[in-house]
C-alpha cells in the first residue's frame, strides 16, 4: 500500500492570522491621558487641601481675636447672676448672709469644677 507523501514543494503556507486593522489609540496615547488627568485631580486636590488648611487657620485667629469679647460677655452674665441672686437672697431673707470672711469678689461656680477655681 502506497503512502500519501506531501506534494514536491510542500503545502502552501496557511493563513492562521487575521488581518484586522488595530481598533482605537495606541496603548501609550492611553497611558499618557490617564497619568495627565491623575496629575491634574491631584493638584486640585492639593489645593482643595490648602485652601481648607487656610480656612481652619483664619477659623482659629478668628476665635482667639473673639475670646476677650467673650470673656467680658461672660463676665457681665454672671455680674448679672450675682446681683439678681443677692436680691433674691435680699427679699427671701430681709438681708445679706456673709458667706465668706472678706468683701473680695468671688467668681461663683454654677457648675462642678476643681477646688482652686479663681486666681489668687
């Protein structure tokens, strides 16, 4: 029984390739557009980040320029406590109780608070 040699010459090349055109952009054109928009989200993000550091300081220069306004708001509340509470104390007991041994000015405390509360 005779063989099935292959042609003299050999087969003719087969095409297992396809030829299709490349579809959209080369890869480093894609590469280049990601890394421009993360540089520039990053810099906005720097700047969002500085402009919110900027906010929170002129926050607190704002709060220390307001403590002495406050403090003499508060100090005028609790002169006004303490002068309706000694009239209070004046019609319920018909007079002032000496409740400390001098005349000094005692800052009252309406809250829990420690022991030295006022400077001497």
């Amino acid at each position: 029984m005779a063989q099935d040699l292959p042609p003299t010459g050999g087969y003719e090349p087969v095409q297992y390739k396809r030829n299709l055109p490349a579809r959209g952009f080369r890869p480093s054109y894609y590469l280049f557009a990601v890394a421009t928009i993360m540089t520039y989200g990053m810099y906005k993000a720097g700047q969002g980040i500085r402009e919110r550091n900027e906010l929170a300081r002129e926050k607190m220069w704002a709060r220390i320029h307001l403590i002495p306004m406050l403090q003499a708001e508060e100090d005028r509340d609790l002169v006004r406590r303490y002068w309706a509470d000694q009239a209070r104390e004046k019609e319920l007991l018909g007079g002032n109780a000496k409740v400390y041994h001098s005349d000094r000015f005692v800052r009252p405390t309406f809250s829990i608070s420690p022991a030295k509360s006022t400077k001497e």
